[in-house]
C-alpha cells in the first residue's frame, strides 16, 4: 500500500531527518520517496492497527494534512 502525503514544513534538514526517522519506526514500514512537495510512503502487507494509529500520530505532531489517512478511520474507530 502507498500513502502520498504533503511535507510536513520543517525549519531544518535536521528536523525533516528526524520526521524520516520517524516513519521508519511505523510497523509496515517499508521506504518513502521523496515527490517535490510531497512523500509516497510504502507500506508491506502487514498494515495492522498498530500502524494506522502511529500514523495518525504522527500526521497530528507534525501539522500534516490527515485526509490520506481518511480511509483508515472506519477501521481505527473499530478498536478504540
């Protein structure tokens, strides 16, 4: 599964580091390139609840636009 997303808008190449970094810690984690302004983030076959909500996370922390994350929202809703 892919996730194309808005940048989040960082100060410094250290915190867009630290963002990447970030994403490498989600469970179904598998890489992200780099389109302009935007990212495409892949994800394995493994995509569970754990995932979706580290994801929602971290769109939260760092002022990213959910609305790629929308179709998940059925499903995260199930387990809260």
């Amino acid at each position: 599964m892919k996730i194309l997303f808005k940048k989040p808008i960082v100060s410094t190449n250290e915190k867009e580091k630290e963002f990447l970094l970030a994403l490498t810690k989600v469970p179904a984690y598998l890489n992200v390139e780099e389109m302009g302004g935007h990212f495409l983030l892949a994800l394995d076959n493994s995509l569970g609840i754990e995932t979706i909500q580290q994801l929602f996370v971290l769109f939260e922390d760092w002022g990213i636009d959910k609305s790629p994350l929308e179709s998940f929202n059925q499903l995260v809703n199930q387990y809260q």
